[in-house]
C-alpha cells in the first residue's frame, strides 16, 4: 500500500515508522507544530493507550496552555469494534473521552463517512481522531465523486431509521447491530428510531436526540465499551445537559460491552459485545413496559 503511496505522492508525503504508537504520534505531534497536517496511524484502537500519555498531556491541551499561540492539528486515523482477539475487538471510548478532551472525536459507521470527517479535520487546526469500523473493511461502498473534498460536519447526529416507540442512540459498527434489529423489532410490532451520533466529542450540538424524545418518549444508548463508559456519557449529555430526563414516560437504559476484554476467536466476541438480539429484547422490553396490552412477553 505505502509503494503505491509512495510513487503517486513521493517519499515525503508517506513515512513508514517503527513500532511504537509513543513515537508514531510524537512524530506527528512534531510535525503539525512545523506547519504540516498529518495523519498518524494507531493500528487498532486499543493500541491509542501506548500513546495515550502524548495525547492527553501534549496534544489535547496545546492551544490551550499556549493560549492559542501553538497548534498542532494531528489527525489520529484508528481502528476499532468487532474482530478477533483481546486488543483488536476494543472499543475504549471513554478511555479518550475522559483523557483527551481538546481533541475531537469521530465515531463514523462506514468508510465514506470516515472520509468525510478526515477532510473536516483537514481543514482545520484542531486535533482529531477518527475510529474507522475494523470489521466492515470488506464491505462494498458507493464512492462520492467529490470523496476528496466532501466533509461531515461535527456533532450533527444522523437520524439513519425514523420511529415512533422507541430511540435508539448508538454509533460505529453498532449501527450495523442495531439496523438489523429494528428490522426484527418492527415484525413485533416495535417501530424503533435508530440514531448514529457519528461524533462523540463535540456531542449533538442541535441536540438532534432530544427532538426524538419528544417523539419517542423512551431511550436507549447503545455501543460496545465496558459498562460506565460511552453510553453513560451519551446518556448524561442528554438527559441532563440538553434537560432531555423531562420527555421520558420509562426508565432510560443503557446497553453495552461486558466488563472484560473479548477472547480471542469470534466466540469470544460474540459474549462480549451486544448482539442483535440484545438490542431486540433490551427495546422490546422497553415498550411492553408502555404496552402492556397489545405486546406480550418474549419467550
């Protein structure tokens, strides 16, 4: 891939490095205060904590212990959710949200959206990290004719399946999940809005999730770190910063990874994170509750 790079760019543009994620992000963090944008690349994002020290105390905090004299607009380009194995299936999101505020966080649900927020972040002089989805690599996608220039913006979520009973807020490759069981929740006669916050730092600036409450009246979060993690952050951003607990008729819930590493082997995986038959019985659950009449319990 980089010989390829290599002779469409020049040896300049594309660096192989050793490995050690320290050095790979220090190099970048190096050259972004010299005046260039780089893209640094974290193999997989539980390999961010070996970097995790840099980020945290020099990157995430530079324009502001300069008083905006410095800038280093590093982009972070990682890898995460469902694989194989214990440090390629992480999804540590609240291991960057509580660490490394002063860096922007992308959670894009497939590869052209991915492309969107590394041209956002291109074009400005703030750091990033975009999580791509490790799992869907394969997958087939329509490319934009304008895929070199188009951005996403950030903390604008994307309402991806409208509904009436129930929203559903999650992101990444959970989105995947929970398509697949909203397809299976509306054969049982539960209509589920499906909600791709897409970014989690900056979070629903037009507070897009509260709308859908209104709406709704009922939530879940929904993602793949351990329990306590992002999902509890999404759900104190809207319930109690964007005052969203006052449109709820049933108890908000969460729906997330169990609290250890995943296995290694797709078994291991499958025990770990939710699949689409939790999001399908957490969510129908959920309505019965408000339903008794006309939804009877799983069995």
């Amino acid at each position: 891939m980089f010989q390829g790079l290599n002779d469409k760019y020049g040896e300049l543009r594309v660096t192989d490095t050793g490995v050690r994620d320290a050095t790979i992000l220090g190099q970048g963090i190096g050259a972004a205060l010299r005046g260039l944008r780089p893209v640094v690349d974290i193999q997989y994002l539980d390999y961010l904590l070996y970097a995790l020290e840099l980020a945290s105390d020099d990157l995430a905090t530079l324009r502001y212990r300069t008083a905006g004299g410095q800038k280093a607009p590093v982009v972070i380009r990682t890898k995460g959710h469902r694989l194989e194995g214990i440090w390629h299936t992480g999804s540590p999101m609240s291991m960057i949200l509580s660490s490394c505020r002063g860096i922007y966080l992308a959670v894009p649900r497939d590869m052209t959206r991915a492309a969107g927020f590394y041209n956002t972040f291109l074009r400005s002089d703030n750091p990033g990290i975009v999580v791509e989805v490790l799992c869907r690599y394969r997958d087939k996608e329509r490319v934009p004719d304008n895929v070199g220039t188009f951005t996403v913006p950030l903390g604008m979520p994307e309402i991806i399946r409208p509904g009436r009973d129930l929203t559903l807020v999650t992101y990444g490759e959970c989105c995947n999940v929970a398509m697949e069981a909203a397809l299976t929740l509306a054969e049982l006669s539960v209509d589920v809005e499906v909600i791709d916050v897409q970014c989690l730092n900056p979070f629903d600036l037009q507070h897009t999730i509260v709308d859908s409450l209104a709406k709704t009246n009922a939530v879940v979060f929904f993602d793949e770190d351990v329990p306590g993690g992002a999902s509890a952050y999404m759900m104190q951003q809207v319930l109690e910063v964007q005052q969203g607990w006052g449109l709820l008729d049933a108890e908000p819930r969460t729906l997330c990874g169990r609290e250890n590493r995943s296995a290694f082997g797709v078994d291991g995986g499958y025990f770990t994170k939710p699949t689409a038959d939790d999001v399908i019985l957490t969510c129908y659950e959920l309505v019965a509750e408000r339903r008794p009449d006309d939804l009877k319990p799983l069995t």
